[in-house]
C-alpha cells in the first residue's frame, strides 16, 4: 500500500510557513496540504482496508463525535481502517481536532488553503484515498457533520462483500428514518428521486444524492481514471448525484441500505444554499440526459 509522499517541507501556498508535520501535495491543479497521523494500513494477511472519507468544513462542533464513533465501529469490527479528514479551509478548529485524532487513530488530513465547496472536497479525499489504497479495499464517503451514522458502515461493506460495486445509504429503502430535516428540504430530494428514476434510472438505486457510499477501490479508481479531472466536475450539491450518472455507463452493480439520517445532531448552520442546489440539480439532469457523459 502506498503512503503519502514526501515533499520538501518549504514554505507552504501563498508563501507562508509550512505547519509543522504538514507536506504539500497536489490535487488536479490545486495545491493543498497533507499532514498524516498514525495508521494501521493493509498488511498482506489483511482481507482489506477500509477509508472513510469526511468533507469538512467549519465541522468543529460535531467532529470529534463522529471521529470518535467511527473509532468504535473499527474497534468493535477490527477491520483495519483510516479516516481521511478534507479541511475545506474551514474558520474554526476543524484541523486542529483532525489533527489531535490522529494522535489516537489512523487518520490523514488534507487541509485547502481556499475554500472549494463540496465538490473540491470530494474530489480530493477520492484522489487521496486512491493513491493511499490497493485492490480489495472498500472507500466510503460520508458527511462531517455528524448526521450520517457510522454505525451503517457496516451495513454498507456488508452489501460490498456479498458482490455490490457502489452502495448507498438511502433514504428510500424500507427502515429509512430521517430526524429532523425542513419539510422543503424533504420535499426537494423527494422531486430530485423523482426526476432521476424517470430520466436517467440506475437499477438499485433510489437516492441518487445522498453522499453516504461505499464503493469498491477498482471501481472508483478505474471510474476516475477514465474521467480524468472530469470526475467532479458539478458545482454544488448535486457532484454526488453526478458521480452516480458518470458511473450508469458502466456495467457496475449498485445496491442499497436503509439510512438513519439524524439532521436534528447537526451542529451548526446547513452549507446547502437550496435555491442553488435546485437550479444546479435540474440542469445536471438536463445536460446528462441530452448531451450524455
């Protein structure tokens, strides 16, 4: 398994010190730093390794809550595992909790100079969690927020392991709750489900912007291979519906769980502007459906 590289510790972007234990790396272009805590790769008697990938940004209050969770689905399932923490150049102490955890778990930090919103978070925990991983292991992404339950982790690498290339935790499988999420909220995924399953249907798949997933390493890999710096190409919400459209064309196999979504334990404001994520969602779904991939 490969690890991070290592770069001359110069001054870091926009010519200012470089953080201590912090390395530069670069992702499509945007230079970011990478500071890498203690960690329990692969081994060759490992089955595989599982990387959970957290977008973050301004996450300080609900943070260390979910870091801790995730340590004790790890503990009680003892399969080897490391968390990757994007810092979307947050204004709070979302780096320093990251970085206080790696000190007590495998945990990898990827910290923006300047903010890019979810897509650019996305696409670098994805490219991180590629050059990090091998064949066999599992990524999932999931929000920082603290509203996604790590506990269905296991649920998701469950379905992984019974033959499923990409699996959701859905919010339209039977057993789904969601806690606390505005009705408009509800009632614009609900629409969002709605227009998908007619216009571009994926067999298995009901939610189509949910960003709790599992997918198989070869399968994200190959996928972002082939897409190159396209991959996560959407602004706003709807990249995660977009990553699931760019992966339809491919003979994967999609799959299901039921999700608990507790948006009442989200601490802080929401980073959804709804109008925006509307009018991007409609035009995604026009611009695929019409002009393809």
């Amino acid at each position: 398994m490969s690890s991070i590289s290592q770069t001359d510790l110069r001054d870091s972007i926009n010519d200012v010190q470089m953080p201590e234990g912090f390395v530069e790396q670069e992702f499509v272009g945007v230079k970011t730093l990478v500071k890498q805590g203690v960690t329990t790769l692969q081994s060759e008697t490992d089955a595989y390794t599982t990387f959970v990938m957290l977008p973050a940004y301004n996450e300080a209050e609900g943070l260390p809550s979910l870091l801790n969770k995730i340590k004790q689905v790890f503990a009680v399932n003892g399969q080897p595992y490391h968390v990757i923490v994007v810092d979307d150049a947050s204004l709070d102490d979302t780096s320093e909790i990251a970085v206080t955890a790696a000190k007590e778990m495998p945990l990898t930090l990827v910290r923006h100079q300047t903010n890019q919103n979810l897509p650019g978070a996305l696409r670098s925990g994805m490219m991180k969690a590629v050059e990090m991983g091998s064949a066999g292991d599992v990524i999932v992404t999931m929000d920082g927020d603290d509203t996604h339950p790590p506990g269905s982790i296991n649920c998701l690498l469950q379905k992984i392991s019974e033959g499923y290339d990409v699996v959701t935790a859905s919010r339209y499988q039977i057993g789904s709750r969601v806690l606390g999420v505005p009705l408009h909220r509800v009632l614009m995924t609900w629409g969002a489900r709605m227009l998908f399953r007619v216009a571009m249907p994926i067999q298995g798949v009901r939610d189509y912007t949910c960003g709790y997933r599992a997918y198989r390493f070869n399968v994200l890999r190959d996928t972002m291979e082939y897409y190159g710096d396209q991959f996560v190409s959407e602004k706003g919400f709807s990249c995660m519906a977009d990553v699931l459209l760019k992966m339809r064309r491919f003979k994967y196999v999609f799959g299901e769980v039921p999700l608990l979504l507790r948006y009442d334990q989200k601490q802080g404001v929401s980073k959804m502007a709804v109008g925006r994520t509307v009018s991007l969602t409609l035009k995604l779904l026009l611009k695929r459906r019409f002009s393809g991939y």
